[in-house]
C-alpha cells in the first residue's frame, strides 16, 4: 500500500469514528431530554397529589412500578418499586 493510500485510509477511518462519535452524543442527549421529561412530568404529578392531599410535610406515593417521595411539594426521590402481586 502506497503512503497516499495510507494517510487516506486513515483520514475516512477518523471521519468515521468522528461520525459514530457524534451519534453517540446524540442519543445520549436524547435520552436525557426524555428522562428530564419525565421527571418534570412525576414532580407535577407528584405537586397536585400533595395538594389535594392537603400539603403533609412528607408524602410517598406507591405507584405499580416505583415510589415517590415528597417533601414540601417537592418530588424528592422516585425509586424503583416491585410490581405488586396478589394471593
């Protein structure tokens, strides 16, 4: 293989890796923005069950798939709760 051929070889395997590079970040950003989003959706959820449930101080709320926390109005935690099962 010639030099040129080499340095050209090189050149389209670093553009490539450039390129996988950037879809990585674009996946990760657009993972982040739908888990911001969800968690924006849970913390207002959470917002109105605490006020219809007249403001405790602390609050969990179990969901069939995770628990939340709140305190003072504020969605504090979510965690990964256990799918419930009856006898």
């Amino acid at each position: 293989m010639s030099d040129t051929a080499a340095r050209s070889r090189t050149a389209e395997q670093l553009q490539a890796r450039a390129r996988a590079d950037e879809q990585q970040w674009a996946r990760a950003r657009a993972v982040a923005a739908k888990r911001a989003t969800q968690l924006a959706q849970a913390a207002q959820r959470a917002r109105s069950l605490w006020e219809a449930r007249g403001r405790p101080t602390t609050m969990a709320i179990l969901r069939p798939d995770t628990v939340d926390l709140v305190a003072d109005g504020r969605l504090t935690g979510v965690s990964p709760g256990g799918r419930a099962t009856s006898r």
